[in-house]
C-alpha cells in the first residue's frame, strides 16, 4: 500500500505539472523527447539577490529535476504492465474526485454551518462525554506573585495578597510593574505542570504539601520572595470541570453539526438531481 501510494503521487505529479508541455513557438532550454522546457517556465527559479553562480546551479538544478521527472514518467509508461497502470489510472481519478467533492462539502459547509453554542447544548454533550474529560494531572486554581527579597513594601504586598479583598487586588494590580512575573487571576484552571513553569522554585516542595485548598505558601531563594496562594484542586482521575474543556465540548458540538449537515446536503443533493432528470436508477435488473 505504501509503494502504491508513493507511485500514485509520483504519477499525480508527473500528469499535471504544466512544464511538462509539447513543443510551442518560443526558445526552449531543455528538451526530453517531445516535451520542452521554456525560458518563461524558469520565472521564479532564482530569488532575487542571487549571485550569478548560484543562480546558475538553481537553473540547472530545476532543469535536471524537470528531465529526470520525465526520463522516470516515459520509463514508467513503458515499463509498468497495462494492469498496474489501469489500476494508478483509476487511483488517480479516484483521489481527484475525493480533493474535488471534500473541497466544494467544505465550501457548503462553511457557507450554511452555523458554529454558535448555547450553555445547555454545551453541559449536555459535556455529561454525555463525562467519561473522556478524566484528568490525568492535577489542575489548580492559584495566584502568585514573584518579587525582589529586599522590596521596600515587600510585607505589605504579602498581606494584601493573603487577605486578597477586592480593594488588595486592584492595589496589586495598580503596583504589578513592579513584580517580577506574577498571576492574580485566581479563577481559572491551570495544570500542575504549568505552576512548575511559571514558578519553578514550587518543585521543590512536596507536592501533597503543595496540593492543599486553600493554602498559602511563602517560599525565597538567594534573591526572589514567591507567594503563592492555592484555592482549589483537582486530582488524575477526577472529571475535568467544564470550563476547563469547554474549548473540545465547543468543538465537539461545531463537528456532530458539521457531520449532520453533510449528511443532509448529501440527502438534498440527490433529490435535487433527481428532481431535476440529472439523475436516474433504471429498474433494468
């Protein structure tokens, strides 16, 4: 199957490249039995700023690729038996017909599918799919801040992203040019890993002392002072919560209509042949 794919898409290549074209009035630079290479055909072989060396051996490169493409192509024809080229033959049509009907379903579709979701047709599909959205890391609500040891206001930022009233929030938020990395969003899901990322020195912890509800955690290095502040957790083999995945439910959704949709294009197309006697079984068994 491989082999026959690779030949397939040597003989796709072959058949339809233009440059492989007949004798024509205009200079020609190359020649394999009767097939010619024109000077226009070489348009855009060579970049602009090219040396003139360089530009020599694209030319001549792209000439013996057009030559031994061909030389392959005719030793082909006379070599291959009739069957086997019978069968490329249909292969070939077959893959042009399967590019040419995809691309116009996709044209159909993308004119007529309509891609808006609502939040009961979400959390349906999402409890029908439970069973896919298991976690197999753990995912964590937090908030961090990174700061210099030696900051001026460093115990006042500490109590105001433990206590984290709205008024702390839009003070820290007022001051973050100042934090070396820092995230104060603290109602999205991240992945364990992505702490690692953010917050190296995290790694270092025990990660069951580190994976606690509402836990607050306070940890130096020779030069940095990291807060960070864990609100919730989830564990590998809990169900990832939906606003997690809404992206894959939103997309499962989009694809269930997209597949509908092409079922009943398909459906109409059929009886619009019909309708019109552009189509007809004869009952001549």
């Amino acid at each position: 199957m491989i082999k026959n794919i690779g030949i397939l898409f040597l003989v796709l290549s072959l058949s339809s490249c233009d440059f492989f074209k007949p004798a024509s009035p205009g200079n020609p630079v190359a020649r394999v039995n009767e097939n010619f290479l024109y000077k226009e055909d070489l348009v855009g072989v060579v970049p602009e700023g090219v040396s003139k060396d360089d530009s020599l051996v694209l030319v001549n490169n792209y000439i013996n690729k057009w030559a031994l493409q061909l030389l392959l192509l005719s030793g082909a024809e006379r070599n291959l038996p009739d069957k086997t080229q019978q069968e490329f033959n249909k292969l070939v049509v077959q893959y042009k017909s399967d590019l040419y009907t995809k691309a116009y379903l996709d044209a159909l579709v993308k004119q007529n599918i309509n891609d808006n979701t609502n939040p009961e047709e979400l959390k349906e599909v999402y409890e029908s799919n439970k069973e896919s959205f298991k976690l197999n890391e753990e995912l964590l609500k937090l908030r961090y801040i990174k700061i210099a040891q030696n900051a001026n206001d460093a115990k006042d930022i500490t109590n105001k992203f433990k206590s984290f009233t709205s008024e702390d929030k839009r003070h820290l938020d007022s001051i973050s040019v100042q934090f070396k990395s820092y995230s104060l969003n603290d109602s999205i899901w991240i992945r364990y890993s992505q702490l690692i990322e953010k917050v190296p020195i995290t790694g270092s912890l025990n990660k069951n002392q580190l994976l606690k509800k509402t836990n607050f955690i306070q940890l130096t290095d020779s030069l940095d002072l990291y807060l960070v502040h864990v609100n919730e957790v989830l564990f590998p083999n809990d169900y990832a919560p939906l606003e997690y995945v809404l992206p894959t439910v939103n997309q499962i959704v989009v694809n269930r209509r997209k597949l509908e949709l092409i079922k009943q294009l398909e459906k109409d197309i059929i009886q619009d042949a019909n309708s019109n006697k552009k189509f007809e079984i004869y009952n001549n068994q």
